[in-house]
C-alpha cells in the first residue's frame, strides 16, 4: 500500500471487539495503531477488574487513566529537565569562577594567546 505523505489512509483498529475506521497520514498509521492497542489493553484491564460496568464508562476511565498518566510523565520531565537546568547552571558558574581565578576572563579563550585586540606579527618579504 503506498500513498504520498500527507495522504488520509483508512486504518482500522479494533478496541473491545469493536472496529473503528480512522483517517490518518501515512506517517502517523503506526502510532495510531499502537495507540489503539494501548487503549484495547487498558480498556480490558478496566473491565476486567469488574469495577465499571458498560462500555461507555470503562471508556471514559480508561481516557481519565491514560491522561492521568501523561500528565505524570509531563511532570517528571518538568522536573527533570529543570533539575538539570540547575546542575548545569551550578557547572557553567564552577567553571567562570575557576577560570577568573586563574586570571582569564571569561570569553579570553576565544581571543587566543595574544589577548583581545592581538594581531599577528608579519614580516615584509625584500626583494
């Protein structure tokens, strides 16, 4: 099956017993599918326990998990990357500080030995 990118494709997916047709991109299909088998295995589980009864309400709890889920991994990587943000700011002012104890300026490094302002010396060729 080929179809050029940005092409709608009709996937069907099956979730409890039931298939849906969908319309996605091409580059999107896999995702959609196992996005659907997640959905399917959580919506089980939800009937599964016995808990909700009807299909409607398992999966409106399944939506309310899934979301809850994604809300936590959201929160961890916000942690995480803010976390990070701290250790490398802690790193980065490590590093200025033990580079004006040694007597560089932060920013020397890029002017070479000779400092700002330096120009190579040139000797004129005689004839």
């Amino acid at each position: 099956m080929s179809s050029k990118s940005g092409e709608l494709l009709q996937t069907k997916v099956q979730i409890l017993d039931k298939e849906y047709v969908v319309g996605c991109r091409a580059e999107e299909q896999d995702s959609l599918i196992t996005s659907a088998h997640m959905l399917d295995r959580k919506m089980r589980e939800i009937r599964s326990s016995g808990k909700v009864v009807g299909t409607e309400r398992v999966a409106v709890m399944a939506a309310l998990n899934i979301a809850y889920e994604l809300l936590e991994e959201k929160n961890r990587e916000h942690s995480y990357n803010e976390h990070m943000g701290k250790r490398l700011q802690a790193i980065q002012d490590k590093i200025e500080s033990a580079l004006l104890r040694d007597g560089t300026r932060v920013g020397d490094a890029d002017a070479g030995e000779g400092g700002e302002g330096a120009t190579p010396e040139v000797e004129s060729a005689k004839d």
